[in-house]
C-alpha cells in the first residue's frame, strides 16, 4: 500500500525525534573537529519574513553538511532583544516593550522551530535579559578601568517640543517624528569605546580575513580608512598664530590657491564674533548632518573670512575660507585646497571664481584641460619650482623632508575610524553601569553590585526615557563616598549585545563570568551567515571586541568568523520584498501549504546563496513536486528494506560491475560523478546544483532499466541512498522519514557522508594511434563509445599534430576501430 506524502505529519515525526533525542545539543568533544555555525541574530520583530527563512535556512544547510561529514557543530540561536522598534510598537499597540519583545521571541522560537533548523535551544540567548547583559555591564567597567572608555561631549538630535534626544531613525526631513518640531542638535556628555586604540590591527588583520568577501574587507578597510600624510603649517599673514591642515598630497603643494576651514573650526568662531555673515554661515553648516557619502554629492559652499595665510614655499599670501565640505573631526578641520586636482576643492573654486593652478602632469591624461575638471591621479610635478619633473614618491618626501626640516610639517597618519558612542538616550536597552558622584565624578558600579537590572515594568509614553524620571531607578550612593548619588540613565547602543554574543553561546549557562574555557574551545565561528547590511558597524564592533577579550585573557583567537558568507536579497518582481511595497510572501502560509521542507527547497534552489533570490510561484510548485516524486518513487520500492537488511547482513548478492549491461555502468558511473560533484558544490557553497544534482539522481533511477537485472536492486538502492543524504541538510524532514523506513541507517543527521566509488567513476576508455600519412605522431585516449564523427574531430584537435597538418589539405581520416586514426594531407 502507498503512502501519500503527507509534509505536515513528516516533519512534525522528524521534529519529534530530534527532540526526543537531544539531537542538536552539542558538549565540547575532543574528538572531533569542531564546527560554530552562525547565522546574524534576529531583531524580534514578531514576524517571520522570507529573508530570514532564506538567511537562516543557508545557515542550517551549512550546519548540517558539516555534521554529517561527522565534526562536533553547534548552531545556536540568540535574539536581538533591545532596541528602538520594541518602544516604537509598544506606543502603537499600547503595550510595552518588554511584553512585545517576549511575545515575539516566542512566536518566532515557534516559527523557526517549524522550519526544523537544527539548533542547539539549551543555548538561546535573549538579549534583553539581566543574565545576558549583566556581563556586558562587567566588560565596560572592565574598560572604563583600562581606560578604554571615556566620556566626551557628542551632538545629537534635540526634539525641543516633547524635550527629548531622537535616534537618527526619529528624525524626518529635520523634523522629530512625533512631535514634527524642528529638530535641534544639542552636545550632551556620552560615553566613548576607544575602538580607535585598536585601529591598526583591524586593519592588518583584514589580511587574515581569507575567506571574507572581498567588498566586505574592502568596506571595513574604507571604513577604518589609514591615510598616510603629512601636517603641514601655515602661518598667518596678520598674526603669529599658524594654521595646521593635513594632507596626503603633499607634491601639489604649489598648486594651492586657498585653504579652507570647516565652519566648526575654532578660527572660524573667533572671525565671526563681529561678523553676522559668517554666523548665519556657521549656524546654516551645523544643521546639515555631513556623513562623508554626502559631502561628495552635497553643493558646495563658503565664505571668504578675511584671513590671510603664507604659503610656505612660495611665500605668496593666500585666501581663507570657510566650506562646508570640510569635516571639523577629520586631520586638524583645515584644508590646502588644490582645485586642478581635487574634484571638491575644484567644484567650489568654480563657484567662487577662485584660480586653479595645475602642478601635476600625467601621461595619461594628455588632453587634461584644468579649467573643466580637477586631474586627480598622480604624476609628474610642473610649476613646482626645485622639485620640478619629480614623480610622486620623491616630491612627496622633498617637500616633506624640507618642510620637516623647517619645523613647518610632519609624516603623520590619520584614521576615518571614529570612537565608537554607546551612550543611547533611550529606554529599551541594557543600563550603562555608571554612577555620577558630584565629588568623584563617574564612578563604575562596583561588579558586585552588578548587574543594574534595567526595570521592565516602567510606564512608558514614548517621549522621554522613564530612567530619567524614576527616582528609585536613579538616585543611589556613590560607591567611593557613600554620598547621594545619581545612576547613569542613558543605555547602552544594541551594537554592545550583538558584538560578543557569539562568544557567550559557548557557555551560556555559566553564572559567575562572561566567558570560560568552553569560548576558547567553540570560538572562532567558522561560518557566519548573514546580510551585507551589516558589513561595516556590527562586523567591526565584533571584531574590536573579539581583540579586547583575547586581551583579557578570555579568548585565544585574534578574528571573531573564520568565514563569512553574505547572502542576497529576496526579491518579487525584481524589487525587494517588503511590507511597504506590499509584495511580501507570507512564510508560515507557505508552511502551512507545502510544508517546511518545500520552502527551504525552493529557496536553496531559486540561487546560489550569495545572489539574489527572485521569488516565483512556480518555483515553489516545482520543488514541491520534486519532493513528492521523491515520495512516490520510494513507496513504489518498498523492498528497498529488505535489501538494507540484506546489505547489513552482508548477504546482498556480489555484484561483478564489469560485466553488468553497460546502461547499468554508465548510471552508476554518472550516480558516482554527481555525488563528487555534490561534494565540491557543499564546499562551494553552490547548494543550488546540489539540487539539481538530486533531481538527475531520480531520474536516473527511475529510468533504470532492465529491472530484472540483480544489480538494478543495488543500483536503486544505492541511488536512494546517496539522494537522501545530498538532500538531508536542504530538506531535513523527508530524508530523515525515508531514510528510517527504508532503514538504510541510523538517524540521516549523522550522515555518514557518502563516499564516492573511484572504480564506477572509471570510464572505459580506448587509445587510438595517431598517424599523419601513416607515420606515428601521437596517441590519443577517448571515450569508447564514440562515433566516428567525434573520434575524428578530436583526432584532429590534438595539439601535437598541428605541424602536420597546418597548410594543408586535408584528403581523408582513415579510422581503423580500437586501433588507429590515419589523417591524410596533401599540399594546398
Ligand atoms: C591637498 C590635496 C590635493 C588633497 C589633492 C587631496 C588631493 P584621505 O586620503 O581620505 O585621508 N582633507 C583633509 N582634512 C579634511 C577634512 N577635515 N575634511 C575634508 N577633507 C579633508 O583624505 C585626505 C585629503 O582630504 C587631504 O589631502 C585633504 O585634501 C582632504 F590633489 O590635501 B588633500
Ligand atoms: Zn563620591
């Protein structure tokens, strides 16, 4: 009797066994090679969208492969539970952030659970919880001790109607989302991680990154951005005082026709104490948030202040100005401006009818004209007085070396690496563990004291924090002095969670510290999974903290993912989906249709993971029909039991594979090339043809032929049993049904990887003689079954007769089977 295929009743069957069986708790195994699959903790958001399926189920697929090639994995799970969205649904749904987050994180647990993705839930993480963040709270004090933390005045954005600081999300075309008042930018005190202390080794270790995507190392090394240059000085015409700016040309150094100032720059200030331009100037620059992508795009814009510097090689006197493309937290805020080769410098020379003088030749622009762009390659310097026809290198170091001499520059690098500010004004977050004392200043809470529990049940209304209105959360005593006292109130940026959770998963039932040896064993991960929006920040905060703790004596390792794959967008229609567009495919309604195996098929098989996935109806129709094909096939083999018992007990039939018909060698020759090319397409991680590498198998099976043959049971058998095991880490809950009721092993999860046959993958081959005019020139091996056609078209392609048989004609091929090929020629 047939089985139908029934998805729901298999994978609630699968789902059931490994739980029974603990199958995916993992312990440290010496044993074993271990494997830490990762893939980007999820924000709760409550719903399960198709990105997260395709992220998460890539992340399973690698899972499960590796386990089956029998090394120790562990793939965890861990929520990214604080943050702005959790408040922002708390004022919409009139709930509150914690009873929003909890409820999420369980109807997620739930959904991915459906998905069967083969975690380890004794390690679970919730961010959000005192026993999570209580260790983060320890490693900040930890720092502040270092002095790896400090406190700095830091702008942010002001909303002046319901009195209280806005995320960047928060603020719409300069207006606070709530209130549509003008937003302000106020510098409040906030607290600083010196990332910039380790700035040089995040930048050389990128070298150690061998299997990061290039674009994500050449982003984080952008991001960190070392620029090597020199300070150079320029003294004012009026006064004794000098302006310093950096710069990393310094062979155009003739070619400067103005300086300019970022309107931040304390000489701008001062100029503009009896000058009510330069103050509207000033004020209009300081609402515009410069992140450097738009300082390219942005119109340029100044204002002469007057001021006048000397050059310090030609002596002339030189305009300064104020610009608003001029970072103030960049080199030293001030820039020799070089218009014919820097595009910003020439763009806001035009508007200002400023003079542009070209320093630099370059054969490779030969038609360069410097009045319609600015030439920014390197080159020969002309117009450079003594250094005249030098190229880059030696006008670099003369002009820097005789300015050094002078006391007027110095070699200097820069980094574009900021520190990094965890100060949030927000509710929703872990508790910066700081107390501020009016006699010691800031004080960290004493680790005994820790952690500070952050109160989950404060009336919440959306505007200001309610730490910053709860006494009994605030007002403490000074752990120095015993005074009164206040709590820091500001909470930590959610980057602190997510850029050490990773190590934590490794001992996260441990009570009395963050870490022990267990993190050395299970860390680094050796695949992290997850989306390419977070190449920069959360990859380079985890990577900075990964180095704290190895300096903390806590981890062994210098790099947080051995590997890191970044996965494409789901797309419909070729945009991305989402709930604006309104083009969203609901997961769990697929689930509930087709079953998770399905919706984990077609997404492995839409694209190779790194692409984008373009969604389709028919895709998913597709691979449900392969699935039950799958299905059908094997309850029409039911005896392939039987034969695993036989197979066990050693008493299946010998079979003699060269004498079997030859359909029967060359199907198991093809079965054995698609598992080898399986395998290196696991490797590759081109899941995509692995599946179709599992179609071609039942194809093949399905036309063996003859069926009365004794090796067609074997073939079939055989078959199955390397399908199942390709399909296992992709479709978890059919082959691990299939594989049990054909008891063709112990549980599928465990493998063992297949194992290709060298002597089916052997083909026959013949070798031919190879004759020109009947004379030896070489000997070729090929194909026995091939036809004339083909024996002569190789015959001919052969590099070694190519003397023979260039210029001529060619009269005829003579083929002699299983001998010899004899070509004629002739003169032309
Ligand atoms: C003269 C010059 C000539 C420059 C030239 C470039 C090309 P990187 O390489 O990114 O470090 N610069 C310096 N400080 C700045 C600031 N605070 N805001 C905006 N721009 C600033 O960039 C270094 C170059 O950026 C410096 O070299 C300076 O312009 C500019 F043909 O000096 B350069
Ligand atoms: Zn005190």
């Amino acid at each position: 009797m047939e089985q139908p295929y029934l998805p729901q009743e298999v994978e609630q069957e699968a789902q059931q066994f490994w739980d029974y069986h603990q199958s995916f708790t993992v312990k440290e195994n010496l044993s074993k090679e271990k494997f830490f699959c990762l893939a980007m903790m999820p924000y709760p958001s409550g719903q399960l969208h198709m990105g997260h399926v395709r992220n998460y189920t890539i992340a399973d697929v690698i899972a499960r492969y590796n386990r089956m090639l029998g090394k120790n994995v562990m793939q965890p799970m861990a929520w990214d539970a604080f943050g702005l969205p959790a408040e922002n649904a708390a004022i919409k749904h009139k709930s509150h952030p914690a009873a929003w987050t909890y409820n999420n994180i369980k109807q997620m647990r739930k959904q991915f659970q459906r998905l069967g993705f083969a975690y380890d839930w004794s390690r679970e993480i919730a961010t959000c919880k005192p026993e999570y963040y209580r260790w983060e709270q320890q490693l900040f004090v930890k720092l502040f001790k270092k002095g790896l933390v400090y406190r700095k005045l830091s702008t942010v954005n002001w909303d002046p109607v319901d009195q209280t600081v806005l995320a960047n999300e928060q603020v719409v075309d300069g207006k606070g989302w709530r209130s549509g008042a003008v937003v302000e930018r106020r510098d409040i005190p906030q607290w600083f991680l010196k990332i910039t202390a380790y700035a040089d080794e995040l930048l050389d270790d990128i070298k150690k990154l061998d299997h990061w995507p290039e674009q994500v190392k050449t982003m984080q090394s952008n991001w960190i951005g070392r620029s090597e240059g020199v300070t150079l000085q320029f003294p004012f015409e009026d006064s004794e005082d000098i302006l310093e700016t950096f710069t990393t040309r310094p062979d155009t150094l003739y070619g400067v026709t103005y300086l300019a100032l970022s309107a931040g720059h304390p000489l701008v200030k001062a100029a503009a104490k009896d000058n009510p331009d330069l103050q509207a100037f000033i004020k209009e620059c300081s609402f515009i948030q410069v992140s450097e992508a738009t300082v390219a795009t942005m119109e340029k814009k100044g204002m002469d202040t007057g001021l006048r510097v000397i050059h310090p090689l030609s002596k002339k006197s030189l305009p300064l100005w104020v610009a608003n493309f001029v970072l103030m937290d960049y080199g030293t805020g001030a820039v020799m401006s070089v218009p014919a080769h820097d595009q910003r410098d020439f763009e806001f020379a035009q508007k200002y009818d400023l003079p542009i003088q070209p320093v630099i030749k370059d054969p490779q622009h030969p038609n360069w004209d410097y009045t319609e762009s600015a030439m920014t390659s390197k080159g020969t310097l002309i117009n450079s007085n003594d250094y005249e026809g030098m190229d880059f290198d030696r006008a670099f170091d003369a002009i820097t070396n005789h300015l050094e001499a002078r006391q007027q520059g110095k070699r200097e690098v820069h980094f574009r690496l900021r520190d990094w500010g965890v100060s949030r004004q927000r509710y929703w977050g872990a508790p910066i563990p700081m107390i501020h004392c009016s006699e010691c200043g800031p004080v960290p809470v004493p680790e005994n004291q820790l952690p500070v529990v952050l109160p989950e049940d404060l009336p919440y209304d959306g505007a200001n924090s309610p730490l910053k209105t709860t006494p009994e959360f605030y007002q403490t005593a000074c752990p120095d002095c015993g005074q009164r006292a206040e709590r820091e109130t500001d909470t930590f940026d959610t980057f602190m969670e997510s850029a050490w959770y990773y190590t934590r998963f490794a001992c996260r039932n441990q009570t009395d510290a963050m870490l022990d040896d267990r993190a050395k064993y299970w860390t680094p991960v050796d695949h992290y999974i997850g989306g390419v929006e977070h190449a920069i920040l959360h990859l380079l905060y985890a990577r900075f903290i990964h180095k704290v703790l190895r300096d903390e004596g806590l981890l062994n390792s210098d790099e947080p993912f051995l590997r890191l794959l970044t996965q494409g967008m789901v797309l419909k229609d070729g945009a991305k989906m989402s709930k604006s567009k309104g083009n969203v495919v609901d997961p769990n309604t697929l689930i509930d249709q087709y079953g998770a195996d399905t919706v984990r098929l077609f997404t492995i098989f839409a694209a190779p993971p790194e692409q984008s996935l373009e969604w389709s109806d028919s895709g998913v129709e597709g691979s449900h029909r392969f699935l039950r094909r799958l299905w059908t096939c094997a309850q029409e083999n039911t005896w392939m039991k039987s034969y695993s018992q036989l197979l066990k007990d050693k008493q299946a039939p010998k079979i003699d594979w060269a004498s079997v018909p030859q359909e029967y060698q060359k199907s198991r020759r093809e079965l054995h090339l698609i598992l080898q090319q399986a395998h290196s397409d696991y490797d590759r991680l081109q899941f995509n043809t692995v599946v179709s590498g599992c179609m071609k198998i039942l194809n093949l099976t399905s036309k063996l032929n003859p069926k009365d043959e004794p090796c067609y049971q074997h073939l079939l058998h055989e078959g199955f049993s390397i399908l199942l095991r390709l399909l296992a880490p992709i479709a978890p809950h059919i082959t691990h049904a299939l594989w049990r009721q054909f008891e063709f092993g112990e549980a599928i999860i465990d493998g063992p990887w297949p194992k290709t046959n060298s002597e089916a993958m052997r083909t026959s081959e013949m070798e031919l003689i190879l004759q020109v005019n009947g004379k030896l020139r070489d000997k070729i091996s090929i194909d026995a079954d091939s036809d004339n056609e083909c024996i002569e078209k190789q015959a001919l392609a052969q590099e070694r007769i190519q003397p023979y048989i260039e210029n001529k004609v060619i009269k005829k091929v003579i083929i002699v089977p299983k001998r010899l090929v004899n070509i004629v020629v002739g003169d032309k």
